[in-house]
C-alpha cells in the first residue's frame, strides 16, 4: 500500500534522497596473447603476475608457430567495465 509522510516540523520531507541512476558494470571479455621465445613468454608471464594481474595458471600452455623458436600463450580475463 501507498504511505504518506507528512513533513517533520522542520519542513523538511520525510522522503528519501533521489537516487540518481549509476550505470551497472559489464562484463567483457578480453585476451592476451603473448609471441616470443618461450623464455621470454615464461618471463613475462611471471612479471603480470608479480604485478598481480594475472595467476601464471591462468595463461594457456605455450603453444608453437609456425616460426622458429616462437611460440604463443593465451590469458582471457574477464573485466568489468563500469
């Protein structure tokens, strides 16, 4: 049911402040893809996660090219954009 609040003595309202609308976060996806020797990929691997943005599980197992001595691994994450 409806209520009515009456205003106090003060005049003031007894309603609620307005809330404005946030935007709600998203989800997105995004991917890494790291190219380079596989000691350099190891590398790099271990520094995103000293920085704390990526657990070394997360990323795929290196996976060759067709160029010698390259090789590929892949991290999605998923970020949310607000």
């Amino acid at each position: 049911m409806f209520e009515y609040l009456e205003p106090d003595a003060s005049g003031a309202s007894n309603f609620p402040p307005a809330q404005h609308s946030q935007p709600q976060p998203r989800s997105e996806r995004l991917r890494h893809l790291l190219y380079g020797s596989r000691a350099a990929i190891d590398r790099t691997i271990k520094i995103l996660h000293a920085y704390g943005y990526a657990d070394p599980n997360d990323w795929s197992d290196p996976i060759p090219t067709d160029q010698p001595n390259q090789w590929m691994a892949i991290l999605t994450k998923i970020l949310l954009i607000e």
